[in-house]
C-alpha cells in the first residue's frame, strides 16, 4: 500500500497497528491493513457511497458477539486495480479524518 499512497506525498507515514498497518495523514489515521484487507475511513458523507460499492464495515467477534467499527470500511474491490481511483477514494478517507 505504500507504493499506492504515495503520490499523496511525504505527509503519509505508515506504523504497525494490531498486526497490520496504519496509514496516516499529517499524524490522522486514514486506512488500515489488517491480513490482506485494507479498511479506508469513512464518515457520514462517504458511508452511503462505501456501502453503494458494496464495501462492508470492519467487524470482529467477541465472546459477546459481533463488533461493527463503522468509522472504517473495506475499499471496494474496484480500487485495488485503479490507481487513480485508489488515490481519489484514499483522499476521501483523510477528508473523513480530518
């Protein structure tokens, strides 16, 4: 993802995170890799559109059931094929962070 990210220029750092990566903005979290997902982040303005291309939200299991993070989505598949459309998704995370 690195290499994805980074003609977004020298303001993207990267760090290890619950064993995955954080991508971060001038210092906000914007996306996420855990195993071989990539979650960007979302909010009210870009949910309905991340759930439209069918993205889900993060979720994992605890002895009391499901936990959504609906702040963090899965980047629709399309993305992971289109560098341009990566670069303007990933911008409308760091909006959602901001």
């Amino acid at each position: 993802m690195r290499e994805q990210f980074a003609p977004l220029g020298a303001a993207v750092s990267d760090a290890a995170f619950f064993g995955g990566r954080a991508f971060k903005y001038h210092g906000q979290q914007f996306a996420w890799v855990i195993g071989s997902t990539l979650y960007l982040r979302v909010g009210d303005a870009t949910r309905a559109e991340f759930e439209a291309a069918g993205a889900a939200p993060f979720s994992y299991e605890t002895k009391k059931g499901t936990v959504l993070v609906t702040k963090y989505y899965t980047a629709p598949e399309f993305l992971l094929d289109d560098p341009e459309q990566m670069l303007a998704w990933a911008r409308k995370a760091i909006n959602a962070a901001g």
